[in-house]
C-alpha cells in the first residue's frame, strides 16, 4: 500500500562504451531513461546524441510480414545476428522482401481484385432484368445512358411526366427500398432529363468495364475470381513453403530488431560530453545491485545512485505497489492520476471506501452473487480490469443484502435464516419501514462526514510529506479545516440530537471562528513560515479576493456532506424498484409471474451495478479525492523488450 522507492541512475563512460552500456541496461528491463541535459544547471558542453532509430521502418515491415504469413512475433536468443551492423540486419530483411514479401503482396493484391469483382457482381445483379448488350449503348451517338436507382416514392412519381416522351425509366429490379434500371435520353434533352432526375433523388450507378449483358458480365466476372483465387492458392502454397524454411531465422532476426530498437530509445536520451557520454534515468531501488553488477565488466562506466527523495525537483516517476485485494483499485487511482513521489498512494483507501458504498447501495444477495459471477468471467476471460475490482464489489454487496434481508428483491426470504442464527423472527433492518429511512438517510451523512474527516487527515499527512506546513496548518483541508469541520458537526450533533448544548461563545470563537480565520489567511501564513512576504498585493484587495472564496470553500463543506444521502436514496430506490417488479410480475399468471421476476431482476440489476459504480466513483473523485490528493505524478516505463512482439 505505497509507492516502491526509486533511485536516480547518473552514469558516465567514453562513447566507445555507450553501445555496450545501452544494450545491458535494456536487457535489465528496470531502466527507465530520462532527459539528460535537464538534471545539469550548467549544460552548454552537454550535447544530444540524435541517433535516431534507424531500425523502426525495418522492425515494422518484419512485423507486417510476419503477421501476414502466420508467423507469430516472439522474442528469442538471438546472438549470432545481434552482432550485426543495422545495415546488414537491413540487407537480410530486404531479401525476405523480396522473396516473401513479394508474394504476400501478390496475394493480397489478388485479394482485393476479387473483392471488386465481387462488390461488381452484387452491383450488377440489380440490372438483370436487362437483356441488352450494353456495349449497345455505348455506341449509340445520340444518346446517352444511365444506369441507377430511384426511391419507391420517386418512382410513383414519374407519373407526373407522363407528357414528356424523354422522361422514361426502364425498371429492371427492385429490393423493397429502391427500383434499379436505366433512363435513356437524346443529348440535346439530357441537361433538361437529368435535372427531372435528380428531383427524384436518383441514384447513378458506375460499372467498371460492363461489357455485354449485365448476365454475361456476372459470368465473366465470376470466372476472374476462379482463375485468381486459383493463382491465389497457388502463392499461399508457396508462402507456406517459404515460412517453413525460414521460420527459425526469420524468428532471431525480428528478436535482433526488437532488442536493438529499444536499445536504441535509450542511446536517444544521452548526450555527449567531449569523449564522453552522460545516461541519466530511474530505477526502482531493489536493481541498484543488479545494475551495478552489470555495469562493472564495462571498465569506462561509472554510475552513481541517488535516492528519488533527494531529486523531487526532476519528478520522479511513480510505481504503485498493492497486492491482493488493494491491487485492481489500481485501475481507479491511474485513471484520476497517478501520485507524485510524495504523495500518499490513495489505492489502499478506495479499495476500502469503494467497496464498502457499493456494497451498501446496491444490497442484495442473489444479485451480488450474480454479479459476482459476472465479474469473474470479465476478469478471467475477457481480461478486463474493472472485473477484478468488481469481484469484491460483489462479496460486500452479497454482506449488506444479508443484512438488508434482501434476495432477487424477497424481502422475506432470509427470515428463516434469522430465526435459526440470531433467534430473530425477521430480518433486522427493513429498508422501507419509516423509522428505518430516516435513519437510513442519517447513517448515509454521518459515513459521509467520517471520510471526509479520514480524507483531510490524509491530506494532512501528505502535506507534511511534501513539506507543505502552511497547507498542513491552515489549509481548507488541513488542521484548521479539520478543526472547523469536525467542531461544527459535533457540535451540532450534540446540541439538536441528544440536547447537549457544548457550542457556547468559547467553543465558537476557538473551535469554528478562529480556524475560519486561519484558513482565510492560510496563504499569508505560509508564506510568512516560509520566510516570504506575507501579502504579493494590498492587504485590501487581498480581503476581498478571499472573501468570495471563503464562501465557496464553507459552500463545499455542505454539498460534499450531503452528496453522501444518495448512499442512503440508492438503498431505498432498489428496494422501491425491486416492489415495482413485483406489482408488476403479480398481473401474470404463475409462468409469466416468474418470468417477469427473472426479466425486472436482470434489468435492476443491470441498471444499478452501473449506475451504482458511477456515482460511488463520483464520490470517491469528487468528495474525497479533491481533499487531499492530486494525482500529478508520471508512469514508471522502463525500456522493457515485453509487449514489444
């Protein structure tokens, strides 16, 4: 439940040995390079090494060809052609090219002129009716044709021109939507023709190469793609051939590629120094051994490690480090933003709070069983991510529908269970009983000012970890914050439910009063710890600025407080729509009864487990992460050889 420590690697060495250097650390797969001129204040000798990458367009046109002979992409042992110069590597590929490479495109070209010949044949079907050679046509010097189709509405039409003798359109075949045929038309007349035509919305049609009739021309056109998905066969026969031979060294070469090109990303990020070349990037601590280790044999290369804590000004990158159940509420915290270095990793903690609200408001046992099997097959088979967190999602939802006494929407199902487990005649808690409600709806804020509470304690924490004292002290959600919050609840909770009157003038003044004037001065105030000047502008225009945002910020503390009641209104609206199914399946006789349980189960359950995980992850973003996290931190991506095939 925290961030793996990173080190900073600074290595130098002759450039002789920068190859070498490169090709160790991205067999490491742990190294992640970073922009080396920015970690040097003086930076005038550093000069960038552009190396480019020349093997990209080689890697790419191996991949094309592989993926189009059969061949699948994998990284193996390679020695014999790492070795290789990038323009023998390019010679070896460019044979493969010309052989292999050939014939795939030979036979994709075949492919796509049997893909027109078809789209051909299916557009010409439509003209069928016509018995004409229509080569006829085309020598025709008088007139002119048009092959194409007209709406059924437009068709109906055409009786309007019935006085016109040039205004005629010859119907060969129709599909329900359109009627396909010609209109032939004297040039003198066609301008005049085509206008009527085109009011009628018709559609022309361009054959390719229409010879004969439209029934010869399918023919013909069906025999082209005889003789070219025989031609066809014939390369595939050859490329499989061809594959078979070649497959093993076809394998190491693309190896050789992949790892030469991503050596390469890393040489692109060091720059030169007279003989010599500086590397800079990040590892997690753990590999400081193993780099070490691999970079003693290269006699020129010194390296140096320094701890991530003492570079926070080169933002190191961040590696989140959950197991078990806090591991997929990973996907949550990426997806807000990952924290930077100093920051505390908020997976933990939505892992906890996500859970728990989902499985409150959406309290069933058969649906969450149901949806745990859902949730299952996403994670397992379909490889998605929101499946895993959604596995315990549903064990909670399972818990709380216990609790609730709720099964597919039988409210009394469980009492037995009751009865045998806790002597109770049934079940504890019903969700719709008046009482119940409310204190449902007070149950739902009073969670809701417990998190918001844990959530400015952890701002707190992570302020003191970025060495932000005044956002610690005075902050909306530091110490003052808290104070203020806190006191008003309690003092409110005391005074209106059990009639205890604490909120006295002491207890106003020190308690909510005086941090209220804190958090407005909370930025003077920093800056005077920090040593600053405590004001930037006047002191008046510095009152009234914050005036208008002290009223925002005790705006914020009641909406964030009663954004919580729809934990409490999600509960009541599935057992209200669950009664509505019911009301509903009681107008059936036995069967449809039974089936319109099944379908409004489906369809509450479907609509709930998504509206559910919405407005839960509205409040875990919203109501608690905007206290205390930011989540400005970047990715650790080493230069790895995985994923690369």
């Amino acid at each position: 439940m925290s961030l793996a420590k990173m080190k900073l690697v600074n290595m130098i060495g002759l450039m002789d040995d920068l190859d070498e250097t490169v090709s160790a650390l991205g067999q490491t797969g742990v190294f992640q390079p970073d922009e080396t001129a920015e970690f040097f204040s003086n930076n005038e000798s550093l000069l960038p090494i552009s190396a480019g990458n020349d093997l990209g367009p080689v890697l790419d046109k191996l991949r094309e060809m592989m993926h189009s002979s059969g061949i699948k992409p994998q990284i193996v042992d390679s020695d014999e052609y790492e070795s290789m110069s990038v323009e023998d590597i390019d010679k070896l590929v460019e044979n493969f090219d010309q052989n292999l490479g050939a014939m795939l495109r030979k036979r994709e070209e075949l492919d796509a002129a049997c893909a027109d010949c078809k789209e051909r044949i299916e557009t010409t079907r439509h003209f069928l009716g016509l018995d004409i050679d229509v080569e006829r046509f085309r020598e025709c010097e008088y007139i002119i044709t048009h092959f194409g189709r007209l709406p059924y509405d437009s068709y109906e039409k055409l009786s309007a021109y019935s006085e016109n003798p040039y205004v005629e359109f010859f119907p060969c075949t129709h599909d329900g939507t359109y009627y396909w045929g010609v209109y032939v038309t004297p040039i003198e007349e066609a301008p005049k023709v085509d206008r009527i035509f085109s009011r009628l919305y018709f559609e022309e049609t361009v054959i390719e190469d229409f010879t004969g009739t439209p029934k010869e021309y399918i023919e013909n056109q069906q025999k082209l793609i005889d003789d070219m998905k025989t031609e066809s066969a014939e390369i595939e026969k050859e490329v499989r051939e061809y594959t078979a031979a070649h497959k093993d060294e076809i394998i190491k070469i693309f190896s050789a590629v992949c790892k030469h090109h991503t050596y390469q990303s890393i040489k692109n990020h060091a720059c030169k120094h007279g003989k010599s070349f500086v590397l800079v990037g990040w590892i997690p601590a753990e590999y400081q051994g193993q780099i070490e280790k691999i970079l003693k044999p290269i006699k020129s290369v010194e390296a140096t490690f320094t701890k991530a804590e003492d570079e926070i000004k080169h933002s190191p990158p961040v590696k989140l480090r959950n197991k078990f159940f806090f591991k997929p509420f990973e996907y949550y915290t990426e997806m807000y933003g990952l924290p930077n270095y100093r920051e505390l990793d908020p997976s933990w903690f939505i892992a906890l709070t996500y859970t728990v609200l989902f499985g409150i408001m959406f309290a069933d046992v058969g649906q969450g069983i149901m949806l745990l099997i859902v949730a299952i097959y996403m994670y397992k088979k379909m490889k998605m991510p929101l499946g895993a967190l959604l596995i315990p999602c549903s064990i909670f939802s399972t818990i709380f529908g216990f609790i609730f006494g709720s099964v597919f929407g039988f409210e009394e199902l469980l009492n037995p269970v009751y009865k045998a487990l806790f002597n109770l005649d049934e079940k504890p808690i019903d969700v719709l009983e008046g009482q119940t409600t409310m204190m449902l709806i007070y149950s739902a804020v009073g969670i809701g000012v417990v998190l918001l509470m844990i959530a400015m304690i952890l701002n707190i924490i992570s302020c003191i970890k970025r060495k932000d004292i005044g956002g610690a002290l005075f902050g909306v959600n530091g110490v003052a914050g808290l104070t203020f919050y806190a006191s008003l609840i309690i003092g409110l909770v005391l005074s209106m439910v059990m009639n205890i009157h604490i909120m006295n003038t002491a207890y106003i003044l020190g308690l909510i009063v005086l941090p209220l004037i804190l958090i407005f001065l909370r930025e003077p105030l920093s800056r005077l710890i920090k040593g600053e000047k405590m004001f930037e502008t006047s002191i008046g225009s510095f009152i009234v600025d914050n005036l208008f945002e002290m009223f925002e910020v005790a705006l914020s503390y009641v909406t964030n407080t009663m954004s919580f009641l729809r934990v409490g209104a999600f509960i009541l609206v599935h057992a209200g729509m669950m009664k509505v199914v019911f009301v509903l399946a009681g107008m059936f006789s036995t069967v449809g009864y039974y089936i319109t349980i099944v379908v409004g189960n489906i369809i509450v359950m479907a609509l709930e487990a998504l509206l559910v995980g919405i407005q839960v992850l509205r409040l875990e973003y919203y109501e608690m992460f905007s206290r205390f996290y930011n989540g400005d931190g970047r990715k650790y991506e080493p230069v790895t050889l995985k994923d690369k095939a």
